[in-house]
C-alpha cells in the first residue's frame, strides 16, 4: 500500500501534517469512503488549536472504521521498494 502525507496551516498558524494516507485508484471500494473521512479529519484538525504537529490517519481510521474494512484496505497489495 501506498501511503502520502499532507502539510497544511491551520487557522491559528500551526503547521500540521498528516501522514499514512493510502493512496487509492478511483475505482476502488474504498476510494469514496477514504476521501469523506479526510476531508472530515482535515476539517476537525484545520479548524481548532492542537498540541501536536503530526497526525496519523491510519490511526483515525483504525478508531473510525469497523475492524474488518480496516484489515482489508490496510492489506492490499504491497509494492516492491515502492515501484
């Protein structure tokens, strides 16, 4: 699985960054749900002042999604030396 990360400012003017994003063809099953759930933690994030600077999605998504779904959008297919 592919994985991008993000680096935004906030409102308030603290740069924030968000890692393990899974990188998704638009035809996945996947793909429509991932994004929702982005833009709703990008939102959450954007918009009030945190502690941190770094975020983890795999670890959002790991709270927000059934266990199941998240095992198998997790488990796909891995590239070599991220070819």
């Amino acid at each position: 699985m592919l994985c991008k990360s993000l680096e935004f400012k906030n409102v308030f003017g603290q740069k924030i960054k968000v890692i393990e994003i899974p990188v998704l063809e638009t035809n996945n099953y996947y793909y429509f749900m991932i994004q929702i759930r982005l833009q709703i933690y990008i939102s959450f994030l954007y918009n009030k002042p945190h502690e941190k600077s770094c975020y983890s999605f795999r670890e959002y998504l790991k709270r927000k999604l059934s266990w199941p779904d998240f095992k198998e959008l997790y488990s796909m297919k891995q590239f070599k030396s991220n070819a």
